[in-house]
DNA sequence: ACATGTGAACTGCTTCACAGCG
DNA sequence: CGCTGTGAAGCAGTTCACATGT
C-alpha cells in the first residue's frame, strides 16, 4: 500500500511539495462524487485495454464537460500531459490515493431487514475495500441467522463491539421511525461516520458525518419530473 | 383527482390565471427533494397530532433553514397563514399534488438480485402510491419464482408486457456491466422515466428521465470525507 | 497541432432582510 | 407582535476561453 504503487513509470517531480494529497481546500461534495465516477470509467476503460484517455472522452462516459473534469481534477494536482490526455492507470491510481481507496474500510451495517441484508452481500462494496464486520438487529428471530457470510448480531451489543473492532462507518438500513434513536446509539458508540438508507434526515453532533441516500424520495423525483415535464419548453 | 381537491376551505384567490399547479418555470432538482423531505416531517408531525407547524419548526426537522422551506414554498404558490404559520393537513394535501402523488405510478423493477428483491417488497414505495407490477430477471433459475408478492417474470417479455401495462417508471437493479444495454431495451419497451441503482451514468434520449441512486458512491463520498475531515480548519 | 490547466465570467441556488398581513 | 412571502444580495459551482506545454 505505498503511496503511488499503482503507477509504474518514473513519478515526474520526485520534488512536489505540498499540493496533492491533503489540499487544504474545502472539496465540493459534488466534485467528490464525480471523482468516483471517473474512477470507474476509467476502471472500464482499463479493462478494455485503453492506455491513455482525454477530458472529452472521460466527460463522454461521465455525463459531463470535458472543462468539469479537467476543473475538478485539477484540485488535486496536475495528473495530464498536454497534447495527450491521461495516462489511464496512473490516473486510477491517483483517485484510489485521493478518495482514500487505499486503506480498508470497517463497516457495521445496522438492519437486517430486505435492504440491509442485500447491503450485506452487496458486491460493489467488498471491491472497493470496506469490509462488513457485522450486521446488527433487535430481532430475536434473526440474531444468529446469517446473512451472506455475516452474521447477525445483537444490536445491543453494538456499543461493546465496536469499542473492540473500531469500525469506520455505520450503514443504517432501519425503519424510519427508529433512525434518529439508532443514529445516537451508534454515534454514542463511537462511530463518527453513516451512511443511511432511512428516509429522514438526522440529526447528529458536528464531528459525525453523514450521507443519506432516500430512495423513496428519488422515485417521488422522477414522479414530479413526470408530472412537470411536457409542460415546460416542448421546444426544448 | 380535479387539481385542487386536496385543500378544503375557499381558494383565496378564484381568480389566478396560471402560477399553482403547473407553473411553466424549470424548479431545482434540490427543491423538489426537499419538498418530498418536508412531505414526510408533516406527516410525522401530522401523526403526533400536530395542526400547525411554522417555516422554523419544518426546517428544524427537514435539516434546512426557514428561508429555504418558504422559497421552496413559494414557487408554488402561499400556503401559509402570516403570523401563525402552516396547516399540516393543508400543506401536506398541497405537496401531494405537487409532486405528482394524487395517482398511482406504475412500476417495473428490472433485476431480480438482492437489490432488486428488497425494492420490490419496500414499504416507502407502496406508502406513496407507487405498485411494482413486476420484477424483471434473464435468470431462467428465477423465473416463476416470487419476490414478496411479485412474479419474476422474463426479461424478454418486458417490451410486450410495457405495450399492455404501460408502465410509468422502470427501476434498473442490475450490474453496472448491463446497466446501459438494459436501459435500452427499456427505453425501447416506451418506458421514459429510469430509477438507476446501477453504478453506471446511463446514456439515454433527452425525452427519458433518469435519476441515479449509486450506494458504492456515496461510501466513497464517506470514506473521502472521513480521510479529509480533520486535516481541515480543526477549529471549525 | 492538440489537449491540459486555470483565471475570469457566468449561472443559479441559498441566504438575507424586510415589507406585508393576519 | 409574529411569521410568511419575496426582491435583492451573496456565494458556490459550472462554463468559458485561452495561455501553457508537449
């Protein structure tokens, strides 16, 4: 896992200061997202044998501009050559470094109900390194039980647990109603990041951070945009 | 299902021309998803027996500020009462029809994995009026089966069966290697409106509605932030 | 010649602040 | 007096356009 293993070649400038790892500039959050999905359009495009690749044919696959992908790399440092575009393999190690792709990821999922239990077995986790240590619930029925290699456990021993194993990330896939309780309990476990799939916001002190992905409320998105869209512009 | 059913009492103003329901202006993806947010904190507050909520209280609870709730608010139209604040009942009838959910929304769900097995028996899709008509799979292992209710039926009858149920939405819970081929054929089958749960952008013709849910995506967005957080201003 | 990297212009969402009204 | 509704100000993210480098 040493920094820039990914890429072979000389490195350029053995002799770069600061700059490219922890810039100290507060990131968009939706130049984050972007960033990850380079990575794996650049991922597909290794596993089709493409060396190199341009802003304009990464924005192609990326649903974007070539000037975007450019901008938002450029936060991180200067990963193109001119005339040229970008080596592919270097650039997938560049983003692995940047989004911290590098290290494992220790992740306990809270919910073994449908959406936790596929979580569980849910292979593009595994790929990109976070390891489910544990799926929690208070269901007696389902303690015990395992859900794809992992185990169900007690949710009141989650605080216990994770003193020991130290996870990095809770996934929350529990009724809505429940959430905000769960999200303290975790939070008072000591877990200061969570992903969660309840469709209420939560609330939780500043050094946790959360991200919510509300699927109900996505399909209410495309309803509206149903709704509304021979409406506006049929020109358009 | 006339426009304007929900709200009792007099429409303030019998005489406005355009502006409520199907105002001609391109509102932000962002304001409709906090609209489908404030939606669900009025029917908790609803639930709890709440007649009355303010911009404060809504945005307290919807994690947001008084001003946006009210903007948001306003594009639509003025549900509120100055100096006392919204009807729950009222609002909540209001952003119903404003999101498109006075009907039923017909729903096919392609892929019948974990993914696709746990969408089609959640509980935040039936509440909001949208029916899984049926759960699309190539994996002759899996049709006849049943997923919670619904017939896995056969991939390759998709554009016959859209030609007689006329579907509205079609959710793609396949692997992100078929995501694009799958689109196609839904697109083709006359379906023009996508929920992707496949961690690919998809390219589809400007007349189809797509909305991406990618999980992977977001753990990285954490991971990110979790490998950022603290080499960023500690005193914030 | 060609594609990157980036300051500058622009667009549009969010926040402010207050007039308007119950 | 309190809270809504909204024009105006502020700000952040995106797009433009071109200088830079190969």
């Amino acid at each position: 896992m040493a920094p820039g293993g990914g890429a072979c070649e000389i490195v350029h400038k053995p002799s770069r200061p600061e700059r490219s790892v922890n810039a100290d500039k507060p990131i968009a959050e939706s130049t984050v997202r972007r960033l990850s999905l380079y990575l794996r359009v650049l991922e597909q495009a290794q596993e089709r044998g493409t060396r190199t690749i341009s802003s304009d044919e990464l924005a192609e696959e990326g649903g974007t501009t070539s000037a975007q992908v450019r901008k938002d790399l450029s936060f991180f440092g200067s990963f193109g050559t001119r005339g040229r575009g970008y080596h592919v393999a270097e650039l997938v190690a560049e983003l692995h470094r940047i989004l911290g792709l590098g290290r494992e990821w220790r992740v306990y999922i809270v919910g073994a109900g449908r959406i936790g239990a596929a979580l569980a077995g849910y292979h593009g986790f595994v790929q990109r390194g976070f390891t489910v240590l544990g799926v929690y619930d208070n269901d007696a029925r389902l303690i015990g039980t395992a859900v794809d290699d992992v185990v169900v456990r007690d949710f009141g021993r989650l605080a216990t647990d994770a003193a020991a194993e130290r996870p990095d990330i809770a996934v929350l896939a529990v009724p809505g109603e429940v959430a905000q309780l769960v999200a303290e309990r975790v939070v008072a476990a000591g877990i200061d990041a969570i992903l969660n799939f309840a469709p209420v916001p939560l609330h939780v002190p500043a050094h946790v951070t959360v991200r919510s992905v509300n699927m109900a409320l996505e399909l209410e998105g495309l309803a509206y945009a149903i709704v509304h869209r021979d409406s506006v512009h049929p020109a358009a």
